[in-house]
C-alpha cells in the first residue's frame, strides 16, 4: 500500500541512467515478443539485428570506455 509511486519512481531512476539506445532496444525486444509470441523466429530476427546496432553504437563505445576509466558514462 502506497509503495507504488516510490518505487516507480526508484525504476524509472535506474532506467535513466542506462543507455538510451539500449532502452529502446529492450523496449523494441519487448514489444516484437509481445505482438508475435508465438512467432519465435521472427523474434530471434529482431534481437539479432538490435543486438547488432547496440553493440556497434556509440553507447557501446562509450560504455565501455568509462568502464575502463572507471567514470560513469556520458550518454
């Protein structure tokens, strides 16, 4: 009771610190499960290529450039 704005709000906080091309990647990953789930090589098909796209952008590059310059990342 009463938990559900506080810890909506601790979510979205820990979402936002996250790379924005890899909410959206997990937010596409979500929705193509959801509209074909019964439809698992299509699924498979969309994750490769989002797995494809997030690993080659920028925010890959600079995930993990500041793991290794142990700063957080600017996304």
């Amino acid at each position: 009771h009463g938990e559900a704005l506080p810890t909506a709000l601790e979510l979205a906080s820990v979402i936002a610190e996250r790379s924005p091309a890899a909410v959206r990647a997990t937010k596409c990953l979500v929705y193509a499960a959801a509209v074909q789930p019964d439809e698992a090589d299509a699924w498979w098909t969309v994750n490769a290529k989002v797995l494809k796209e997030i690993l080659t952008g920028p925010d890959a590059a600079e995930g993990a450039a500041a793991f290794a310059e142990r700063r957080p990342p600017v996304w």
